[in-house]
C-alpha cells in the first residue's frame, strides 16, 4: 500500500536553517553549525547541529500552517501542532523558533527502516565515504522499502533522506488512515500527495 507523503505548498525561498549569507553575499553554513561539518563531503549533519547547536534565528512570513523552508526542512503553526493532537496523529517533534513565536521545526521523532537493496535510490556523484550521505539523489527511497510504524496514525520519516548538494531532504510519511484522520483539520498549505 502506497504511503501518502506530507508537502508544504509555500516554500520560504528566502529562508534557510543551515545557512546564511554573509557580507558579501555568499551562501555560507551558519558559524554554529560549522562544527557539524563532515570533512569529506562539507554536508552539515543537520539532525545533530539542531540538538547540540540550538534552533537558528530565522523569520519568515506566512499565514499557513505548514511551509517549507528554501533547505527543504519544514516549519509549522501552533494550530497544526494542536491540529495533529485533536487527530490523534504522532511521531513529530517540534522546536520553537526563538525568533518566531508560533512557529516551529517539523521534526521526526524516530525514523522508519529503509531496505536499501529495494529503495530504488537514483543517486548522482559519490556516496560520502565518512557519513554515507549521497551527493544528490533523484528518486527514492520508494515506499515499498519503508517500513510501516505499528501505530497507524504516526507520521514517519524514513532513515534514508533524499539528498541535494546542499543537504538532506526530509520526507515525511503517513498512512491512508491517517491521511483520513487529518483530512478534516484543513491545515493551510498541507497536501498530501500520494507517494511511490
Ligand atoms: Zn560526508
């Protein structure tokens, strides 16, 4: 059975967690992430930057309940966290924004097992020999290399992430019950979009 996955349908283009420009203009890894920095590929370990460097001082401006930011991470409202509880939805965790009252870090709380030799994984240049992170990917991980939560209504994000060469690209997941269960939440800017 075919997963649904969650899109934010407002890109912030012009807000990015990892990165910033600097005087002259060029994008750089913010200075309290560079330490997670892998020394191969240059890819921030972003998982691990945001639980040890702290939440970043962004803003942005939307009137949607969930949006994406220009480094494909996503941010959500208050509303869709309360949404997700009246739904009776788990398996996200969210960080506040300093910055940003209401505003919050979509992340997984834990990550669905990824049977590599079936995920389909279409990958361009090399796998990084320190962190296993690929280049850029294309396509995958399919759904049907993903294992499915034991609680039905849990949103889930698979252990392997697409990547661009910028970093990682997550994906979030759920069920057709509980694509039903948030269905009636109508949180702006969420399609739910059925994935391969
Ligand atoms: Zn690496």
């Amino acid at each position: 059975m075919p997963f649904h996955e969650l899109i934010a349908k407002d890109p912030q283009l012009s807000c990015y967690l990892f990165s910033e420009d600097d005087a002259r203009g060029r994008r750089m890894v913010r200075p309290q992430y560079r330490p997670f920095i892998c020394p191969r590929c240059a890819k921030v370990d972003e998982l691990r930057a945001l639980a040890q460097a702290g939440v970043p001082d962004i803003r942005f401006s939307s009137t949607r309940d969930i949006v994406s930011t220009a480094d494909d991470f996503k941010l959500c409202s208050q509303r869709f966290i309360d949404g997700l509880a009246a739904a009776g939805i788990t398996g996200l965790s969210f960080l506040p924004l300093p910055s940003q009252s209401g505003a919050f870090i979509v992340l997984p709380q834990a990550r669905a097992k990824v049977d590599e030799t079936i995920a389909g994984i279409e990958a361009h240049g090399e796998r990084c020999s320190q962190c296993a992170r690929w280049r850029e990917t294309a396509i995958g991980p399919l759904c049907q290399s993903i294992e499915k939560p034991a609680d039905a209504l849990a949103i889930f994000s698979p252990a392997v992430w697409p990547e661009s060469v910028r970093g990682a690209r997550p994906l979030f997941f759920c069920t057709a019950s509980a694509a039903k269960a948030l269905s009636p939440q109508r949180f702006k800017g969420l399609e739910l979009s059925e994935a391969f």
